[in-house]
C-alpha cells in the first residue's frame, strides 16, 4: 500500500482503537468481530483504499510518463 498521510493514519488509527474497545459497527449496524473487516473500514474512511494517497497519485502519474 502507498504512503497515508497524516490525516489518514490518525483515521486508521481511531478505528482501529474503536474495533479494540468493541464500539465499532458497520454499515448494517451489526458489531464488528473480524480485525480484517475493522481494517477495511479503517483505510476506506480514510481513502486510502481509493487512492487518494500522493504519494500513490505521484506514483502512478510517473509511471504513465514513461
């Protein structure tokens, strides 16, 4: 995965705190119990599962370049 930036790591990292103290829900309101669906909810909250990283933007503009 690409560089997050702050912002996205500070989103990952409430999630992820959420899905540790059992607050966190998805969509349908159901408790989360799988660490990789908390994951998932973590990086798509911050975009970083839709490529709005720059590092990731950059990388990819280059490589059209070439």
């Amino acid at each position: 995965m690409a560089r997050e930036t702050k912002a996205q790591q500070a989103k990952v990292e409430r999630v992820m705190h959420e899905f540790k103290e059992g607050d966190l829900k998805s969509s349908s309101g159901k408790k989360v119990t799988s660490r990789k669906q908390a994951v998932a909810i973590g990086l798509s909250e911050a975009g970083a599962s839709n490529k709005q990283s720059p590092a990731q933007k950059k990388k990819a503009a280059s490589k059209k370049r070439s």
